[in-house]
C-alpha cells in the first residue's frame, strides 16, 4: 500500500523523504512552474505518481466546479502520470458515471491507468454509481473521505469521526460484494487520521492499493501533535490556504513526527 501526504510548495523537493509516491494536484501546473517541474522531475526519477482532477480544491471557489478539461487532457500526456483520477461530480452517482464514459473515449499514455471516484448523494446511490463503474470497465476506485450521508449511515456527535466510520462501512460495504472483487481502491483523504487502522486488516491490505492525505502535514501546520490514537478532529489548515507557507514558519520536525506517528497508529 502505497501512502502520500500533500505538502506545501516549501516541501515538495523534501517530501520524498516521506512519501511513498507523488499526488500531483494539475491546476497548479498552470500556475506554479516550479510544482510543475518537481512532477516532471519525480517522473524523470522513476517515482511513483498520481494525478487527480483537482474537484475537491476548486469545487468550494468554482461554482462545484473541477478543472478544465481540455488543460487535464493535456496535462495527463504532457506528464504521462502512472494513474489519472477522471472527473467526477460531488455527490452525484449519474453525472459521475457520465463522466467517467465520456472520458474513455480519449487515447492515454500506454503506462497510464485510468481510475474513477465513487460519489453519490446517499450509500444506496454510492453503492450503485461502484457499479456502474465497475461495468465501464474501471479497476480501480476512489473514495472520498467527506460525503455528507457518512454522518447518517454512521450518526455519531462527533461529525469527523462519523464521517470516518460511515466511510469505514461504505469501503467495508463494497469488499463485500462479490461482483466487485477484483477492484483495488484509493482512499482520498480523510477526516481523522487514525480511521486506516480501524478496516478489516486482511480486506484493507489487499484491497485498498493506495492513500492519499495531507492530514499530518495540515495539522502540524496547525501547530497541532498528533498523540498515540491521532485525531479527533480535522485540521483547520487546508493547502488552499497554505500552499504558498513560508518554510520558516513551518516546523518541520512536527511534520515528521506526525508523518511518523500516522504509519504507527495506522499499522502502515
């Protein structure tokens, strides 16, 4: 299982200290030579990268909308990532099934696989948009940490620890399924760092490839320690706002102890 923490633009040359692969956020290729570089850099050194369609960054300041799609199909030839997330719609099974059909029909760099995120407005509509696009062909999928139906298909006073354990069911859900055994998964982010430790192990390790989540980084950005079970809550911090962070203002050693403590509370 391969692990990513999003970083500021600061640390990128040093986030391979501790990350197992590279997550590339495409919009800032248009506004950031130097991100941009890094990932042609990454690719150059045989790392490991992952491009996503940037919907969860843009979709609160554009209008729920992700990024152009002409500049995505262009960055994913122009980088030739190892996997390419496909535009979805928050919470939204049928025009995320729409999407995901709609982007087979361009030619990707041969080493590039394609994935799809799961959305819908409720678990039924979840449990049904994993199979449609399973049936489009997809072998692997994404699931996002912050549907607003985790907290009724887990209700718990704490709404971060119930949008993590209604996600635990969902995912936990889906490796049940018979008809859905031979697809792997990424997990998008997460409400509180510890909800990887808590899946079924067997089902987790074989079934989930790859995660993504700039948690530890967020949080030590905070000023924030993770302890020896994690969070209870999300960070305030977010890399919208803290993209551009001065190093100086960053202590990097909280970075690594939560990077650390994070593989120890999720058995990683």
């Amino acid at each position: 299982m391969k692990v990513s923490h999003e970083v500021p633009r600061c640390l990128l040359t040093s986030s391979p200290e501790f990350n197992d692969y590279d997550y590339a956020l495409p919009h800032l290729f248009d506004q950031d030579e130097e991100y941009l570089q890094y990932f042609k850099d990454a690719k150059a050194k045989g790392r490991y990268v992952i491009m996503d369609n940037s919907l969860h960054e843009l979709k609160d300041v554009n209008n729920g909308n992700g990024y152009d799609h002409d500049r995505l199909r262009y960055w994913v030839n122009e980088l030739e990532p190892n996997e390419f997330i496909v535009p979805d719609v928050w919470m939204d099974c049928h025009k995320t099934a729409a999407q995901a059909k709609y982007w087979l029909q361009f030619d990707f760099p041969k080493n590039t696989q394609i994935t799809a995120v799961i959305q819908g407005k409720n678990k039924n509509d979840a449990y049904l948009c994993a199979n449609l696009l399973s049936n489009l062909g997809y072998k692997k999928l994404c699931v996002s940490y912050g549907a607003t139906w985790y907290n009724d298909f887990f209700p718990h006073t704490n709404i971060d620890m119930g949008k993590a354990l209604g996600r635990i069911r969902f995912v936990q859900g889906l490796f049940k399924l018979e008809h859905l055994n031979h697809i792997k998964f990424h997990l998008l982010g997460c409400s509180i760092p510890q909800e990887f430790g808590w899946y079924d192990n067997q089902d987790f390790v074989k079934r989930i490839e790859s995660i993504d989540t700039s948690n530890p980084v967020m949080a030590a950005l905070d000023g924030t320690r993770y302890n020896s079970n994690g969070l209870n809550y999300k960070p305030n911090a977010n890399m919208n706002d803290f993209y551009d962070v001065d190093f100086k203002d960053i202590d990097y050693s909280l970075v690594l102890e939560n990077v650390e403590m994070f593989r120890k509370i999720n058995n990683l």
